[in-house]
C-alpha cells in the first residue's frame, strides 16, 4: 500500500509509531504536513498539491492525525481524498463532529448511548436554571473544542459556577454543562476502537488534587478490561461519528457507563506503555483488510 499520514512533524509519538510500523511491515509510507496542502478545484476536477505536486491520486489509504488548531482545513484535505475513492481512518464530517463536543453528544443522546446530563444555552439571563436543571453545583464546565484536559473546569459551588459561566458568555466561548459524577473518583476509561472492535482499552486517574483524568495533564494509566456493553458503546459510539480509528472516553457511574467524549485523533503513547498492545501495528493490519477487500472488490 501506498499510505499518507497526515500530520505536521514527523517527531510527534502517534505519527512515528504508525509510521514504523507500516515500514516494517513492507508499505510504501509519506508524512503529509496537511497545513502544507493548498486544494484547487477547477472545471469539475480536484487537486491537492503539496510541495509543487498534486497528490491527490497517489495514496491508497490516509491516516488523518489533525489537530484541535487546524481541524477545518484539514478535515477538507481529508473531504478532497475521500471525494478521489481514498479510504480513510477518520473520514472529514467525523473529524469535525468528534472536535465539537456539544454535537458529539447531540449525536449519541439520538442513538441512545449514555451520557452525563448536559446543558447547553446562548441566555445569559437564566444561569441559575442552566445549573439547576443539572441539579446544582458541582458541575463540570466544558469548552466545545477543548483538548488533553484543557477547557474543563469543575465548578464547586453556585456562586463560582455562575462567576465561570458569566466570564465565558462575555467571552463569546461556546461550552457546554454536565453534571459531575462524584463516584468516578477522578478516573475513566479510554477504549481504542478499530473497525468493529476494541482492541485495547486504559483506566486513566488523575493526579490527587485534579479531578481531570487525562495523561496529558500529569495523570496516570493502568490497563482495565470493558464489560461487554462499554465495548458494544465504543464501537457504535464511533461508527455513527464516521470513524474508523477513535479514542472513545467513557466515565463509569451509578448508572452504568456514560460517554464523555469521542477523539478522531488518538495519541497512542499512553495507551500502548499502560496496555502493552501494539496499537500502530493493528492500524496497519486494519488497513491491509480494508485494501485487500477494495481490491478484490474492484476485479469483480
């Protein structure tokens, strides 16, 4: 295969690791710097040209690694190479559902997957409603497109809740409010989802005095067995978002699992040093299947 991963240095962990893995295993693989990509659209015919060249007929496969900053403009790269028949592992429309958390859960409440209890309101004259309705302080503060823990604010009291939500709306900041979930004890579970299964899932704790679970922030991670059903949510969780390749975020409750967040962009550092499982190496075997398939599918 002709493989293209989209990202903006090759020195980033997830990018390296997937790379390795592909050229152990015999593929032709290019680090794409998807922010270097200018698309042209002309006469009904596409181009993606990078560095003077249009790539756009050359991978078989691209495996989007977009960041929080460049979502829009790379979501079209993306948008250009799936219109050209290129599979994907994380198709555009989910890179751009997955980055807004608000239309994330809008998604999965209509599928009936579990989620904490979520407000989300533009009236700035009915605070005290908005964290009524989710039973009152404490409550989690979300911006839409935080990333790694950053944007999520655990408001203690009324009183700083309506300080936080009154600073944001002057702010113009789209977020969003979920109730807290008290006996998750600072801890959920991050399930990596390839194709129809989860091939390795981590228990992540934040540190003692940050109620925030990611590593990224200074927490820690150990390997955790799902049940059946947190496997069965994760899967469909990013199957309707259109991904293929997900981080999917679950928080374990009183009343079973709720999800929190899905990630098109997985980092793999933490989950592949706390579970041992070669994760870039499974993305590369999943790739194989799905270009084997399309092209035995094509002879027909």
């Amino acid at each position: 295969m002709n493989i293209f991963i989209l990202s903006v240095s090759e020195q980033i962990y997830s990018t390296k690791r997937i790379y390795d893995e592909a050229i152990s295993r015999g593929h032709d693989v290019s680090i794409i710097n998807h922010t270097q990509c200018s698309i042209k659209l002309s006469g009904g015919k596409r181009q993606i040209i990078y560095e003077g060249e249009d790539i756009i007929n050359e991978p078989d496969v691209i495996i989007p690694r977009i960041g929080a900053s460049v979502t829009s403009h790379g979501a079209a790269v993306v948008k250009e190479f799936e219109m050209n028949g290129v599979f994907s592992t994380a198709r555009s429309l989910g890179i751009l559902r997955a980055q807004n958390k608000l239309r994330t859960l809008q998604i999965m409440n209509r599928k009936n997957i579990p989620i904490p209890d979520t407000v989300f309101s533009a009236n700035t004259e009915n605070i005290n409603e908005q964290i009524q309705l989710l039973g009152g302080a404490p409550v989690i503060i979300k911006l839409q497109e935080g990333t790694h823990g950053m944007g999520v604010i655990l408001a203690e009291t009324e009183k700083s809740a309506k300080s936080i939500i009154d600073t944001l709306y002057s702010m113009n900041t789209s977020f969003l409010l979920q109730e807290f979930i008290k006996e998750s004890n600072s801890e959920d579970v991050r399930a990596f989802v390839i194709g129809d299964k989860v091939i390795s899932s981590m228990k992540r704790k934040g540190l003692e005095d940050d109620f925030r679970s990611n590593i990224h922030r200074g927490g820690s991670g150990s390997k955790v067995d799902l049940t059946s059903k947190e496997k069965e949510m994760a899967i469909r969780a990013a199957h309707y978002l259109g991904l293929p390749v997900a981080g999917v975020d679950l928080i374990r409750s009183k009343r079973g699992a709720l999800l929190i967040e899905v990630n098109s962009t997985p980092g793999l550092q933490g989950i592949e040093a706390f579970t041992k499982v070669n994760v870039a190496e499974e993305i590369i075997k999943y790739l194989e299947k799905k270009c084997s398939t399309k092209n035995s599918k094509t002879k027909k």
